[in-house]
C-alpha cells in the first residue's frame, strides 16, 4: 500500500507577497503547514501548523484547491499527498518570525515567483497557474 500524507496551510499575501518558510529537509521555499493530526480538521491543522512555523495568528478567509501529488517532490519516493490550502489573513504580522525547527522566514514577490525567480514548492507553482496566488 503506498504511504498517504494529508497536509494543509495557509496563503499568507501581503503587498504582492508571499509568506514562505524553509527547514532543513527541503532546498525550496514552501508555504507554512504540515501532517494532519488525529481528530484534528484541515482548518484546524492550517492554524495551528501557522502558528508552530511561523508564530502566525491566521484567520482562514477561504478554502483554494487542493493538489494531490503521487511522489514526493524531495526523495521522488512514490507516494500520496494531499496538499489542502487556505487563503489567510495574519492578525500579528509583525510577530511572524522563524519557529525552530524552521530556518528561514520571507516574503517574495509573487511577480517574481510568476518568473522562476525563486525555488519554490510545486504547490506554490500549482496555485500560482490556477490564478489562487496572485
């Protein structure tokens, strides 16, 4: 049977950027957000995986689409992940700051991103073509 992972998390835009983070696993730039969790909804996950990443308070505006990928993008191992999204407001956005074990916290500009200048994750790449992250 092949392993399936549900994650979610939040689109963070402000000024025409995105809120993005980096850990040690991954060499490109991802949204906040991680595994769900027993008992636990998506709406749920995306908040409190926002919080223990980036100590951001969301407020999910809405649902996006979601991307099911059959490989992960990192080990190319075969597998099932479901990658759920949410369009969020941050209400202490001066707070947001690097939780350990992330690396790095920063805004890019979605123009930029539009044109490859960033190494991102394939669901950036995803909501960026269905005109979600604009």
């Amino acid at each position: 049977m092949t392993e399936e992972i549900i994650v979610s998390g939040p689109i963070i835009i402000d000024n025409g950027k995105l809120l993005v983070d980096k850990d040690e696993k991954d060499d490109f730039y991802k949204i906040p957000g991680g595994r769900l969790k027993e008992n636990e909804t998506l709406e749920e996950n995306c908040i409190r995986e926002a919080w223990e990443e980036v100590n951001a308070h969301v407020r999910i505006i809405k649902k996006l689409s979601t991307l099911i990928l059959d490989r992960n993008p990192t080990t190319n191992e075969k597998m099932r992940i479901e990658l759920h999204h949410y369009l969020c407001e941050v209400e202490n956005i001066s707070e947001v700051e690097a939780v350990h074990p992330i690396k790095e916290v920063k805004w890019l500009e979605i123009s930029k991103i539009k044109r490859g200048k960033y190494n991102v994750a394939p669901n950036i790449k995803f909501l960026v073509e269905k005109g979600e992250i604009k």
